[in-house]
C-alpha cells in the first residue's frame, strides 16, 4: 500500500497525502495551507481540529475494543467451562454405553437359559443384578451433571 503511493525520499508522506487529496478535489489549497500554518491555532481547545476528531474517534474506538475484548474473554471463560461439563457427559455416556452392553449381555445369557429351561446360577444372577446396579449409578451421575 505505501510503495502505491509512491512517496519519493525527499518529499513527506504528509506532503504527498495533501497534494492527492487537492488532486480529487477533497480539499482546496486554502485548506491545506491553514493546515500547515495554523492548526495548533486552529484548535482552540473545543475539539474542533481535525487532528483532535481523529484523536477522539481512536479513543472511542479503543474503548469499544477494549469492552469488545473484555466481552470475548469472559465469553471464552463460559465456553471452557461448557466444554469441560460436556466432556465430562461424554465420559459418563460412554461408561453408560458399556454398563449398556453388559446388561444385554446378561440379558441374553438369562433368556437363554430360560430357553434351554435351566436354573440360573448364582453367579449369573449376582452378575445381572451387579450390571444393572452399575447402569443405575452411572445414570444417577450423569443426571447430576
């Protein structure tokens, strides 16, 4: 952007800004020679020069960015906090889906000895029931989340 300008080293870049805005037509050559003799008379202390509007938009700007930046930072603070709850959801689902798959498991070890009319061994029982104890823990704690 600056080489487009095409500042040669011995003009300055304020100089080379003046004489292309008199070019479009943006500003006289009155003007230009007022910025340059008087603008610290200009000003006057009500805010009137062009340098302090610039200065007093960066400042606005600045404030609105610092509150933007402020804004971003607690926003970022909540969405870790969302991230880590929900993580923490995904374990408890996945321990769910495997206390799932032994309760099938013994679903079907039960329902085939009903098929072959045999009695269920201690050991059978007591693993049903311990599945299905594991499922209802695990339930309570992802519910408590």
């Amino acid at each position: 952007f600056i080489q487009s300008l095409k500042v040669a080293p011995d003009d300055s870049l304020e100089k080379q800004i003046k004489k292309e805005l008199e070019e479009m037509g943006i500003l006289t050559a009155d003007e230009i020679a007022a910025m340059g003799s008087g603008e610290g008379a200009q000003g006057g202390g009500d805010g009137g020069s062009g340098g302090d509007e610039v200065l007093a938009e960066l400042e606005r700007c600045q404030a609105e960015l610092k509150a933007v930046a402020a804004h971003n930072v607690s926003q970022l603070r909540t969405l870790a906090n969302l991230a880590r709850v929900e993580m923490t959801r995904q374990e408890i689902r996945s321990k769910l889906e495997e206390a799932d798959t032994e309760v099938k498991e013994a679903y079907s070890r039960i329902s085939a000895a009903r098929v072959k009319k045999r009695a269920l061994t201690k050991k059978e029982k007591d693993s049903a029931w311990k599945s299905i104890k594991d499922r209802e823990v695990i339930l309570k704690q992802l519910e408590s989340i």
